[in-house]
C-alpha cells in the first residue's frame, strides 16, 4: 500500500489525531490513501497548492491529509496545516526520514 515508504511526519500527526492508538491510526491512513485517488481529491490539492506553500506549509502529505480531515470545513486546512507546521516543527529533515 506505502511502497515501503511513509512520511514520518504523516504517522506522527496520524497518530496524534488519533491520541496515539495505533489501530485506529492505521485505519484512518488507510481511508486516507483510498480518500487521496476519489472524487479528485489529489487533483484538487494540486489547485490549492501554491496558497499552502504561501503559508511556509510545504509537506504536500500533510497539506493533503488535512485536506482530507477537515471535510466539515469548519476548520480551514491551510490554516490547520500551518498551525501544526509552527506548533510541532514539521516537516522533519531530510536527514531524520532516512532512519525510519
């Protein structure tokens, strides 16, 4: 399903969603990746993109899955994305994902 590769920082912020249970954070990247390739979920991040990266929020993974958790839209996405990027120091470096 992963390809053998995940983006530490989507685990992270999965299993924080989730107050770190992980069963329940397996089910929602699950629904996730089938959530990304629906009803051009994918498609429609790429026409926001250039306001996420506005916002210093350049982890499209992230960007993508706030997309999908804030369905409601009472919370916009750019906005839940940048809070967590200032918040919890995402996006990893490069040099801590190649230890995962």
């Amino acid at each position: 399903m992963w390809n053998h590769q995940i983006d530490a920082n989507l685990i992270y912020d999965a299993l924080n969603c989730c107050k770190k249970d992980v069963n329940l954070t397996i089910q929602l990247l699950f629904k996730f990746e089938q959530w990304k390739f629906r009803d051009n979920n994918k498609q429609n991040y790429k026409k926001k993109i250039n306001e996420f990266l506005e916002k210093r929020c350049c982890n499209h993974n992230i960007n993508l899955f706030h997309m999908f958790c804030v369905k409601d839209k009472t919370v916009d996405a750019i906005k839940l994305s940048t809070v967590i990027t200032v918040n919890d120091g995402l996006p990893f470096a490069g040099k801590d994902t190649k230890y995962l």
